[in-house]
C-alpha cells in the first residue's frame, strides 16, 4: 500500500495536466483516452472501463489495463441489475469494495466477457457535473485488498474533472450546432430574398401595405429603434432586412438575434460575448450578437420572449451604447442599430410583469405592424408571382403561375400562417402539378394536412344544412348528422362527387351509394361549388 500511496502522490502533481485537459479538449474520444492515460500514472488497476449512462444502460465507451479486450469496449450493462453502480450514481459518491463482499448484491458485470479472479478488489466512481449525470467509472484489479480511501478520494475527484470536461465538450457541441444552424439560415434567406424584399412591399396593391412601405424607408434613413409587431408568418424579418437595404448601413452586417431559439442561459452570451474561463465551456474569447453587428443592424427577432433577467441588461446596452461580454469587467462599446420584431401582446405582457415598460418604450419609438394576409387579400396575385419566383430559385421550376380560379380558391381562405403558410402551400401545389399553371383544385390541402374551407362555401354549408347549427347538448338523429356531414365534405370538393379526391373517395363509398344516399338525405348536387377544372 506504501508504493501505491507513493505513486499517488507523485500522480497528483501531475493534477494540473488533468485540470487543463478537462477545459480545453474538444473531442470527447481524445478526452477520454488521455484521461485514461493520466489514471494509469496514478492508481494501479488491471481494467479501467468507463460507462456512459444511455437509455437506461451503461454503455462501454473506453478501457484500459492488462484486462482490456474488444469485448470489454463494446460491453453493456442494464443498470437496474447492478445495485452498486446504481447507488454510486443516485449517491454521487465513489466506493471500493471486493467481489467478496456481496452486501451490493451485484452478479459479475463482465460475465462472460472476461475472467476476474475471485475476490478482486473493485472501485466504482460516479461521473457527475451539475445536475447532470454522464456514467460511471469503474476500475478492477486482481488483488484481494480494496482500495485505500486517500486512492478512492483522488479517482472521485478525477470522475468529477472528467465529468466536468464531457459537460463542456456536450455545450460546446449545442454551441456550435446554434451557430451552424443560424449561419445557414441566413445564408438560405439570403439566397431566397435577394434584393426583392422592398419590391414586395413597394408595388403591393393594398394602400395599408403602401403605406407602410413608406413609413419604413423614412425611418431607415434614420437610425430609430423600430419595432415590428404582427402575427406569425407575416414577414416581419423581411422587413427588417428591407429596412437594413434602405438605410446607410446597408453595407455593414445585418445580425439576427432569435430570443425564443436559444436557451435562457446562453442568451446574455449570445448577445454580449464572453471571454475565456467565463464558465464551463468558455475555451476562448468569443463576440456576441452587438459585437458582430458593430456599424450594422442587429434583428431581436421575438423579442417578447427574451428573459426578464435580461431585459435590464439589454436596456443598459441600448441606453449607454456599451456592455460587457460574461465573465469580464471591461467595457465595450459597441454602434448598432437595433430592429425588433415580436408576435407578441407586448402591452399585454408589460401588464403582467413578463415584460419590462422602460425597455418597450426604447425599442418602439417607430412601430410597424404588418398587418395578416386575410386583412390584404387584394395582395394575393403579386404575392404568389413574388413566392414562386423565389421558390423558381431553389427548385428550377420556372414559369409557374396561379390561374384566376386559383387565386379565387386562395382569396377564400382565412391563412391563419400568413405568408409562411402561402409560401408553404405554393411549394407544396408546385410538385403536385404537372404544368405550369396552379388551378384551383391544386390548393385542396393546407399546411397541416386539413382542407382549407371557403368562407363563402361554409356559409352556404351553414344555410343547407339547418341542423348544423344546433345548441350545445342537443342530439341529433343518426340521418341529421349524416346529413350534415355529407353537406361538409361536399363544400370542401365544391360539389364534386366522383374522382380522386372527390366526396366519395373521402367519405370510402363507391360515386353510386353516396348519390343515393344524397338522394335519400334530400341533398341536391351543390353545383355552387363546382369549379370548372379547366379554368
């Protein structure tokens, strides 16, 4: 034991290359067999194998020792059988002990994939890091004698620098997948928009959408907050883009901030930076979103979700022009122009304290609402000729155009997705349609898979089918509702009884048995439905 203690000593000098290796490597393979390696200087062992905790199992991921094979690496272990190891993870606390000492009331955890000598002493060493979790470490040797407690104290502290290092490797990953996921999205808007966005909004037809073009470049050549409000999918990042194109700043960066993709604790470093060692992961120096825009326009995109506890820090930024990045007392300085855009009640949320008053009052000094799709139907034709040549763009698919009768079928609907749902609807008729030109019957289905209904066909629903509307827990008879029912599927085919998509293919009757049926019920053909397909 004098010897293993020696060693020990001499291994904890070498501590600090363990400490520096749990904050700097990026690989999660390269992490776990240099830690291994540090180990082997440390503490005499015959097998080290560490486990990760997966779906309920501890799955091999790395070995060393004398012991190692390729069984031992691809090993598993179903931790409800393994009462030790389940303790030392719902404890968080190492423990040695040998194979003699049943009182854990484990069978052998690598039955049948190595032979350990009878007796041998074990060590298991829980890997946890905050409220976190990764797995356990177990080490094995064929003496009888267990572990001393100064050896099974030093390895605990090694399993929680371990599990430390694969927490900061786990959010550097989430890190980097947020920054890929971002770049790539602007570069697709970028790809898509173009330079058509202030077209789209400059040569609409309804005089709400002139008008707010208008107001949109007298404020963009200013350096006014603007803050866009409207329902989802109303465009509001285009705008905001719009707005960047019209100003002075066009050539500097246009940097979106979405509030509500990025977790609550990884807001305040999205937005200001941080600097090295700022916390678990914090490898380098690294600049927000303010940094990034500096000259530029900086986009808070659903900016009603941002978090209480940072408003007030996004309220100095704003004030003072000036911030520090996490983890630093220096200032920066930083010359942005600022954009928000919500759907949300804002006055609503300030009415229940989920939203600070100084802070909507400093970033709505100019407010835009973009107003639904349903509220500017006469847009509808520019709109389509607007997506589809975008989406000509993407797919190659040129020349395609929405037919009178098309346009008629979409002026009907309420879009309740606005122009993201629109766009969605016109991809989704494009592959469907064989031609070039989108007729009505191309628009049968929504972007949720429902069928969208015309208001002017519910309406006549409505005042065929008297029975329909009915008071809440009144009963209907059994041809009443059949009755009713019919009539629904009927205005969602606008009459159309035969053929694929048709009533009958619907309702699952043949063409015949639905016509009697309708017959039976005193349902006429709804011939007002009927659109005429070559139109």
């Amino acid at each position: 034991m004098s010897d293993e203690l020696s060693g020990l000593t001499e291994g904890a000098k070498d501590a600090r290359d363990l400490v520096e290796l749990a904050t700097t490597e990026d690989s999660v393979e390269e992490l776990l067999r240099r830690g291994l390696d540090w180990l082997t200087r440390v503490v005499r062992f015959d097998l080290a194998t560490l486990f990760l905790l997966r779906d309920g199992k501890l799955v091999s991921v790395a070995a060393r020792g004398p012991l190692a094979n390729a069984k031992v690496r691809h090993h598993a272990l179903a931790l409800a059988e393994f009462p030790s190891l389940k303790q030392a993870l719902e404890t968080r606390r190492a423990r040695a002990f040998t194979e003699e000492d049943h009182s854990h009331g484990d069978g052998d955890p690598f039955d049948g994939v190595l032979d350990l000598p009878a007796g041998h002493a074990c060590m298991v060493v829980p890997l946890c890091a905050g409220e976190r979790t990764y797995g356990v470490l177990t080490l094995d040797r064929a003496e009888c004698e267990t572990y001393p407690q100064p050896v099974v104290d030093l390895v605990e502290v090694y399993g929680q620098m371990l599990a430390t290092a694969l927490q900061a490797a786990e959010q550097r990953a989430a890190f980097e997948q947020l920054h890929r996921q971002d770049h790539e999205h602007a570069k697709l808007l970028e790809a898509q928009l173009g330079g058509d966005s202030e077209g789209i909004l400059e040569t609409s037809l309804s005089p709400m959408m002139r008008d707010l073009a208008r107001r949109a470049r007298q404020v963009a050549e200013t350096d006014t907050p603007v803050l866009i409000t409207g329902e989802t999918g109303t465009g509001k990042e285009r705008l905001a883009r719009a707005i960047h194109r019209w100003s002075s700043r066009a050539d500097q960066p246009f940097v979106t901030l979405n509030c509500a993709a990025i977790p609550a604790g990884l807001l305040e470093s999205e937005l200001f930076g941080h600097v090295k060692g700022a916390f678990t992961g914090a490898t380098k120096d690294r600049a927000g979103r303010f940094q990034m825009a500096h000259g530029g326009t900086l986009l808070l995109d659903e900016v009603g979700e941002l978090p209480v506890e940072l408003q007030a820090k996004l309220l100095r930024a704003l004030q003072e022009k000036a911030f520090e990045p996490v983890g630093s007392d220096k200032t920066v300085r930083s010359d942005v122009r600022i954009l928000a855009a919500t759907h949300v009640d804002l006055q609503k949320a300030i009415a229940e304290k989920r939203f600070r008053e100084d802070l909507y009052y400093r970033l709505s000094v100019f407010p835009l609402r973009l107003p639904p799709l349903r509220e500017r139907r006469e847009d509808l034709p520019q709109l389509c000729s607007f997506l589809l040549e975008e989406q000509a763009r993407r797919t190659g698919r040129r020349g395609m155009r929405v037919s009178p009768a098309g346009l008629s079928r979409l002026a009907a609907y309420e879009w309740p997705g606005n122009l993201r749902e629109l766009a969605n609807a016109l991809e989704r008729a494009t592959i469907l349609t064989p031609g070039t030109e989108l007729g009505a019957t191309a628009f049968d289905v929504g972007t949720s898979g429902s069928v969208p209904v015309p208001a002017q066909a519910s309406a006549q629903v409505e005042a065929a089918a008297p029975d329909a509307a009915v008071k809440p827990g009144a009963v209907l008879t059994l041809a009443a509702v059949q009755r009713e029912h019919i009539l629904r599927v009927l205005a969602l085919t606008r009459g159309r009884v035969y053929g694929p998509g048709g009533a009958a293919a619907l309702l699952g009757l043949k063409p015949s048995t639905l016509q009697s049926r309708m017959k039976k019920l005193g349902i006429a053909r709804l011939e007002q439905f009927v659109v005429d397909e070559a139109s």
